[in-house]
C-alpha cells in the first residue's frame, strides 16, 4: 500500500490507466473477431466496415502504446489480407 498521499493519486491514476488500456485491447480483439465472423458468413459490406473501424482502432492503440506499432501493423495487415481474399 501506498503511503504518502502522493503515491495513492499515482495509483489511483494507473488503476484509471489500466482500464483503458484493457478496454481499448478487448476493442480491438472483439473487432477481429467481429470480421471474420462477418467474412465467414459472406457479408462482405459489413466486413469492409469492420475493418475500417479495426485499422483506427488498432492505430490509435499504438500510438498510446497499448499494442506495439509492429504489432498493431500486423493486426491491420492480416485483417486487409482476410477481406480481399474473401472478394
């Protein structure tokens, strides 16, 4: 525990931190899933329109360094890779 009440505002600060960071990366997660489901069900509208929301969300979670740049690269990359081949 925290003693000075400098370092209990730190912690409060990176508990408000951390949950963020976990909302922004299950985002981005349950955003993957959400295409290929929408590509193995062939609605192919819907999965450009996924897509696009994955590579902002993707992007700006790099930024703030929640996912690695490679990383979140890869993630935009695989997810451009699934909807053309899907066409």
């Amino acid at each position: 525990m925290p003693n000075t009440s400098s370092a209990k505002k730190e912690l409060r600060k990176a508990n408000k931190r951390k949950e963020v960071n976990y909302r922004l990366k299950t985002h981005v997660k349950s955003l993957a899933k959400q295409l290929s489901v929408a590509i193995k069900e062939e609605k192919m509208g819907e999965a450009s329109d996924i897509n696009k929301k994955l590579q902002q969300a993707a992007s700006k979670s790099s930024k703030s360094n929640i996912f690695h740049k490679n990383k979140a690269k890869r993630i935009i990359s695989k997810a451009a890779k699934a909807v053309i081949k899907s066409k």
